[in-house]
C-alpha cells in the first residue's frame, strides 16, 4: 500500500506496490503499483470492468509518501520561477511556516497512531527534507546523554529550534535516488555529508558514495524521464529492504515524475490521483 501525503493534505492518496517475482532472476522483484481501491469508484465504473485486486500481504509494502514542508526557496520560486536559479537559495531551509506545517504533520501522525507504526524513515538528504523528517518522525525534544544522539542538533540550517532527540524514533536513513531534479537550480544541490552529519548526527549517511555532491551539475539538467527512471530506481530498491512500512520524505518534483509512471494499469481516475501534482 503505497500513501501519499502532503503537509496541507495528509491523505490524499491511495495505491498499491507490490512485488512480481520473476523465476528467471534471483535479484530483488521489481515494484509495481495497482489500485486496490477500485471499490471507491462508481458502478458504472465497476460494470466497465473495473474490479477489485487482491494481493498477498507478504509481497506488500506500505509507503507514506511526505513531500518536505515550505522551503525558502519556495516563497519566491511560487511567483517567479527564475527564482530557482539564485545562489542564495542554495541547499534552502525550512521557512516559519514550513516549520509550522511540519509541526501539525507531526501532531497527525501521533494522533492516527502512524507515529508507532513506521519502521523506517528515508529522507532525501538536503536540508529542507532532513529538517521536515526529523520534525514530523523525530522523538521528543532532545536532553544531553552520552547514549543517544540527536537526530537534529539545535539551530540547524538556522532554524531556531531546539534539538530533536533520536530517542523512541524509528532509524532515519538518507538516500540519494529520492533527491529533486538535479541540476542548474542552486536550491537543489546539497552540502557536504560530513557538515551534515554535524548537524543531524544520527541519520545515516552510509549510502551517500561521496562526500561531495557529485550529482548536482550548474549547466545540466536531468531530464523528466530521467528522473522518473531514477524514481523507478528507487522505487525497486526499496525491495532490498526489510522493512513493511516505510515514510519516505522528498519532493513535489520527484514525486510527479516517479508516480506519472505508474498506473496505467489501472481505471483513468485512480491514475489521475496518483499522478496529481
């Protein structure tokens, strides 16, 4: 069961991802997503043949989906999209009202119990999504001791608030192939991984494979179906884990582009609500 979230509408979407075993290959199965939600539609839509899907629960996983709250670059970048080209809004924070979103996105999650569910959270590693993933998934606020690190330290990306304790919290790793459009815009390339493991010290940042970012290029950028290749990447991946419920915070961007493939198995409504930007 795959749900999308957004800070303003945390239930927005359902659909389904499972796995397709293939005899042939024993590498991990790809992932595909179908709609077990064809019950919700008309009856015309029913006698159409449109029907229900059934799936074992062991070939399921369950992903919540969280685009990263309002970031800076946001605020200018909604009037004028050549805002995204500035130098300023390099590896851009959280605005106040990014972290407010993220503060009632946390009270949600608490409140329908997700909080306790989720085994793991992965975060695309730029400050935004970081910043967002620790606030909504993080624990309580942080107290000084020796055994447990902060998932966030205070005052991180000059944020004015306190550290976020990793304490009672599901583990928090950070994964490249979620991040945005790569490319030309500054507030998509990240940071050293050594500043941010300074700043959010018990993510891991094991996968990163250098500490520089490689990725990001000042003149080129990756194309729509390159990023929705890198989705699909992504997406397969996510079968090596172990884990059955997973939060996944990244960005509009790569979202649209990663769900837009998926889908076209199922009824033009449910396709039109997976792929809604």
């Amino acid at each position: 069961m795959l749900t999308a979230i957004n800070l303003t509408s945390p239930t927005c979407c359902s659909i389904s991802l499972f796995s397709s075993p293939s005899s042939k290959s024993p590498s991990p199965p790809r992932a595909r997503v179908s709609a077990l939600c064809r019950s919700s539609l008309s009856v015309a839509d029913m006698d159409s043949g449109a029907g229900p899907s059934l799936f074992p629960l062991h070939r399921c996983k369950t992903l919540h989906l969280v685009r990263h709250a309002q970031g800076i670059h946001n605020v200018d970048g909604d009037k004028n999209y050549k805002a995204y080209l500035s130098p300023e809004f390099f590896d851009a924070q959280l605005t106040h009202l990014g972290w407010q979103q993220v503060d009632n996105l946390r009270k949600h999650v608490h409140a329908c119990g997700l909080a306790k569910r989720v085994e793991l959270v992965i975060t695309s590693p730029l400050l935004r999504t970081m910043q967002t993933a620790v606030g909504v998934f993080g624990g309580e606020g942080y107290k000084d001791r020796m055994d447990v690190l902060p998932l966030m330290v205070a005052n991180a990306g000059e944020c004015n608030r306190s550290a976020i304790s990793s304490l009672d919290s599901p583990p928090f790793l950070a994964v490249e192939l979620c991040r945005e459009h790569l490319g030309v815009h500054p507030c998509d390339k990240r940071r050293s991984i050594s500043d941010y493991q300074f700043l959010f010290p018990a993510i891991d940042f094991s996968l990163a494979k250098s500490d520089e970012d490689i990725l990001w290029k000042a003149n080129v950028r990756e194309t729509k179906e390159e990023v929705a290749a890198r989705g699909l990447k992504f997406m397969n991946w996510l079968w090596t884990r172990k884990e059955k419920e997973i939060a996944i915070v990244t960005h509009s961007g790569f979202l649209f582009h990663t769900l837009n493939a998926f889908g076209n198995d199922c009824h033009p409504l449910v396709k039109t609500e997976i792929c809604k930007h």
